[in-house]
C-alpha cells in the first residue's frame, strides 16, 4: 500500500485532511531508522517497549477493583482486544460578550485491537504500534449566534509523553493533526487547556475533588454493565466544576472572537472493554448542585446515579424516558429530540427542551445528537441544564411504536 492510501485511510477517518508538510514517515520510527535518520529514542525499540508498558495503567475486569479518580486520571493499556476509553468534558459556557455557548471536548484512545482494525478500515499496520491513537472531538455551539461546528483529530500520541505526573496531566499531542489537549486533575483543580481547529480555550475548574462513582447492578461502585451483559466499563463523573476562563474561536464572518467565560462543567472518564457505542444518556446539572445520570442503553438495560448537594452518591434501579419528538441527522438516521423523564429522585418529573437542532456529532464509527437541554419542572420553570447524548433509533429501539418508545401520557 502505498504511502498516499495510508494518507487517504488515517483523513477518511476523522474528517481531517493532514497537511503535505507532515509526511507519514516521521510518524514511524522504523521509517527513519531505515534510512538512517536519528531517532529521538535511545533506546533499543524492545526495551523501549517494556519501558512504555510501564507507563500504562492495568485494570481488573474480573474484580472490578480500582484506584482513586485521580489515580486512574492517566492512560491505561489495553488487555483484550475491545478495550476502549475517554477523557469527556462538557459544559454550558456564559460569555463577558453576552452569548451563551455549549462546548464538548472528547479524548478517545483508540488503542484495543478491535478499534485499531475499525478505525483504519481492516489496516492496524498503518498506526505505528508503540504510538497511541487518540481521536479527540472538538464541539461548540454559539447559541446567541445560531453557530455550531464540530470536527476531530488524530493524534498518534508518545506513550511515555502522554501522561505528566508532576500535573497530573493527561496530554495529547502529536501528528497528524495539530490538536493539543493538557487536561490537568490535581487536587480539586481541573484545567482544561485545548486548542483545536474549531476552538481553543483555559478552562480552571474547582470542585473536583468530588467524585461521582457509576453503580449498577454489580453493585460495585465505579464498575458497571456498559449495556451487554458481558461488557465492563469502569465509570466516574466530576459532575460539579465551575470554572473560569477564556474562549477563542472564528466565528461565521471569519471574525476571531475572544471572550472571558464562566461556566459549570462535568467530566465523564471511562476505560474499560466492550462494543457498545449507542445509548440514550443525560447529565442533569440542577441550580441547586444536585446531580443526576442517566444511562439508557438499547437492549433496555440501565444505570441511574444521583448525586445530591450533600455528596451522598444513590444507585437506582431504573427510570423512564418518553421522547417527544426526533432529529433527522446528516448520516440518514433517526434520533431521539426532547424528552420527559420520570426518575426516583426530587420531583420525580422533568422536561428536557433542546437548544438547538443543530447539535450533531458526526464521525465515520458514529453520529449522534450532543446538546444542551434546559430542564424544565412540572411548573414549567427552569431548575437547571442537562446534556444529552442520544443515537440512532434502530440500535436504541426508541423510535415511534418501537420497544423502548414512550409516547406522552394523555
């Protein structure tokens, strides 16, 4: 295979076409050992593979036990071939220029056998094995403006550079593209710096040293069904992070816009294996620092976490979504748009309403709805924001008259 169809595969995948300047080769260290070129590495490549083995993290499907949130801030390495993991942030942001922004930012680690085969299209051997892929998604909806734009970028990242100790840092950077993500948890500080090609910004958060741990069925906290009934994910949200910083982005004149922001954010931070990619999610960021989640799953399986203003984390059972209408996405597919949900906890009743029909993720492995939804009370009053993921309806089975569909009571 030539050198311009591996170029081809790696843009096809994240829509991110890499510049001339950047040549393949330099992304391969056996490339430049061949012609002779030094290599950053002094290190013959099989200790250097035992040495970045040592960086990577383990983990323990079959006991579910786990580290602190902070310790598992940093990469781990894959031991069966589904494995997959993420680093999700999200957060309604308020501009010092009067408008009111969403912001989604998504670090992927693409490094279980199954993700590198799918992600190059049946060609693992194009991604150099000592390099992680990462895939970070990059989002951003100027709701004053009615501007939305989304786009991501690969990088193949240095495991023995991807992770800073002294900052607790995860960091993403490297080729093809040009997206640099520190994501820095120390303490009860987190701060956000990204720079990408649809936005860049500083994001210091506090509150983070309060920890929402996913509990399920397995009844262990932090480790839960990832909707199939073999399929493990360890699972903790940093649901409560107001932040202060700046924002820097083109707006639709081709203007740069830069703005002071404040905001609440939620990070979401997931490892594990398992092949699920579609589920009917919801963050409820209530004013009053209650916190909920929501995770549907297509096979009817869920996972429902509270978290109140006190930081006494409840699991439940179950809980009820009724869709109120659905979205038509660029990729042909149905998804869910406006809900009711009926949940155990608080008033038991809630309306989520979109704030824009425009906010869609599209990518080659999936496309869906991100969006942030003002929740409304059975007065029809505002009592806080929520995020929610939603995806196709012929994998959630929640389209009209389906077995998940819930059509408004009467």
């Amino acid at each position: 295979m030539s050198r311009a169809d591996v170029r081809t595969r790696l843009s096809s995948l994240i829509r991110y076409t890499v510049p001339p300047s950047v040549p393949l080769s330099c992304l391969r260290l056996s490339h430049r050992r061949r012609r002779g070129e030094s290599c950053p590495y002094q290190q013959p490549l099989n200790d250097r593979r035992k040495v970045i083995l040592m960086a990577y993290l383990d983990y323990d499907l079959a006991t579910g036990q786990r580290r602190s949130a902070a310790q598992e801030w940093a990469l781990h390495r894959p031991l069966g071939p589904d494995f997959l993991e993420w680093h999700y942030f999200t957060a309604p942001l308020s501009g010092a220029n009067g408008h009111e922004y969403f912001l989604f930012l998504c670090s992927f680690n693409f490094s279980g056998e199954t993700y590198r085969n799918e992600i190059t299209k049946g060609h693992p051997e194009q991604l150099p094995a000592d390099l992680v892929p990462i895939v970070t998604s990059a989002h951003l909806s100027d709701y004053t403006d009615a501007m939305v734009r989304g786009g991501d970028g690969l990088s193949l990242v240095d495991p023995l550079a991807a992770h800073n100790e002294s900052r607790n840092a995860l960091v993403v950077r490297g080729g093809p593209s040009e997206y640099d993500i520190d994501l820095a948890y120390e303490g009860d500080n987190l701060i956000v710096r990204a720079r990408t090609d649809i936005y860049e910004c500083e994001l210091t958060c506090s509150g983070a040293e309060e920890v929402m741990w996913m509990r399920d069925s397995l009844d262990k906290d932090g480790f839960i069904r990832e909707g199939g009934q073999s399929e493990r994910s360890f699972y903790y949200s940093l649901p409560r992070l107001p932040f202060r910083g700046w924002l820097r982005y083109t707006d639709d004149e081709g203007d740069e816009v830069r703005t002071d922001v404040t905001g609440q954010g939620w990070v979401d931070r997931q490892w594990g294996e398992f092949m699920t990619r579609s589920w009917e999610w919801t963050s409820f960021r209530f004013a009053d620092g209650d916190r909920l989640n929501t995770y549907n799953f297509g096979n009817g399986y869920q996972v429902c976490t509270f978290l109140d203003r006190e930081g006494v984390t409840t699991s439940y059972p179950g809980f009820r979504v009724i869709q109120n209408g659905y979205l038509r996405t660029p990729a042909d597919s149905w998804v869910s748009w406006g809900w009711d949900y009926e949940v155990p906890v608080k008033d038991g009743w809630y309306r989520l309403v979109p704030m824009s029909d425009k906010d869609i993720i599209s990518s080659d492995m999936n496309t869906f709805f991100e969006g942030l939804s003002r929740v409304l009370d059975r007065e029809g009053r505002q009592v806080g924001w929520a995020v929610t993921e939603s995806m196709d309806t012929r994998v959630m089975h929640n389209g009209p008259h389906d077995l998940f569909n819930h059509f408004p009571k009467s």
